[in-house]
C-alpha cells in the first residue's frame, strides 16, 4: 500500500490502497481488506474513506447474519446503508428488518433503468417513526427485475412480489414505478396507472429509450 500521507495522517488522494507484493488486488480483494479495518470503501465512497459507524453496521450485521449470501451490504454509512438481495428473497428479507429491526414504513420507492445489463432496479427507502435510535436511518433495500426491450408491462418478465403487505405505504410509490418503469409487482392490491392516462401505449416514461416525441 502507498505510504503517501496527507498533512492529518490520512491517506492521500494519491494513495493507490493496498497491494500484495507488486500486485494490486482486485475490487473484491480490496473491498475485504478495508472491511476488516472498519473502513467504509464502497466505489461511490469519498475519496478518503471513512469508517464505519457502529451502530449501522450492527443492524447491518443482523441482515448479513441471517440471510447470508442471499443479501449484499453495498455501503455502511452515518445514518444510512443499502442491502440488495433477489427479487425471490425480497419478502423474507423485508419481513425481518420489519418485525426485527423496526423499520416500520417505507419512505419511498425509486426504480433505475439499466438497459445495458437488461435490468431493472427497485430500490425502497425505508423508515421508523417508532423507534427512536432509528429516527435518523434510511435503509434502502434493493433488487433488480428483468428488463425487456420491447416492454409489456403486466404481461412480461419485469415484475417482482410487491411489498404492500409488509409497508403498507408503499401502494401508491409502487403504482408510480409500474407505470414509470414497466415493472408489476405481484400481490399488489391495485396496480393500475397512477398519473398516466390508462390508454398510455408508448414505453415506460422513466426508462432512457424513452423520447418524447417532436423532440
């Protein structure tokens, strides 16, 4: 590992990170290693990493402890984290940070569009207004759907299990992301058009091959 320091012990922005002998590891490798120290060095962190707030890595731990592989910790960080795992294993996972964790509500619901991967993605920030230690937390849990390139939305692959039955507020954000993006969630008990005309027969808006048409 570089040696190069700033003026406050830290490492520069020139630091290279670790290395064994003259080969530098890889993202997974590396990722490991700054993880054992309790540092935070996700690829979207800060340019000097930073470490790890205990008390959200302890709820992450809890997830990470009961799910296993089946759930990724993407970041730790100062009132937030994000965990993503299988749209199969959304519920279960939903369920226990629900009844376990005491996040309580979702405070939104965001879809992205990743047409080169033929994915997308559902992410769902979630909440407390019971538990005061979690006033300040986000928690966003994410999974990816199938992406088709030619979209029926409700008669394709691009669905998942709607938690509706988990966070109730989720029922009006997922209406938004089935007409926005093309993706049907499943159990959800009125998955119609919520600001588009029910008529609507171009391609989900918020997808990026979308154009608006004249322009």
């Amino acid at each position: 590992m570089s040696s190069a320091n700033d003026k406050d012990g830290e490492p520069s922005e020139t630091s290279t990170g670790p290395s064994e002998g003259t080969r530098p590891l890889s993202k997974e490798e590396a990722r490991k290693f700054y993880e054992e120290k309790g540092i935070d060095f996700s690829p979207d962190a800060p340019v000097k990493p930073r470490p790890i707030p205990q008390f959200e890595k302890s709820i992450s731990d809890k997830i990470a402890s009961k799910f296993g592989s089946k759930v990724t910790v993407d970041y730790v960080r100062a009132n937030r984290m994000r965990i993503s795992t299988k749209k199969e294993d959304i519920l279960d996972v939903a369920h226990f940070i629900r009844d376990e964790l005491g996040y309580d509500h979702a405070e939104s619901v965001s879809g992205v569009d990743y047409p080169d991967s033929k994915e997308i993605e559902i992410v769902y920030h979630l909440g407390s207004y019971t538990d005061e230690k979690l006033a300040q937390q986000v928690l966003a849990l994410a999974t990816r759907v199938p992406r088709e390139e030619i979209p029926n939305p409700g008669k394709d692959r691009s669905r998942m299990t709607s938690l509706r039955e988990v966070f109730y507020s989720v029922e009006f954000h997922e209406r938004e992301c089935f007409e926005m993006f093309g993706v049907y969630f499943e159990g959800h008990p009125d998955n119609r058009r919520l600001l588009l005309p029910e008529d609507w027969a171009d391609i989900p808006p918020f997808r990026k091959d979308f154009k608006i048409k004249g322009r």
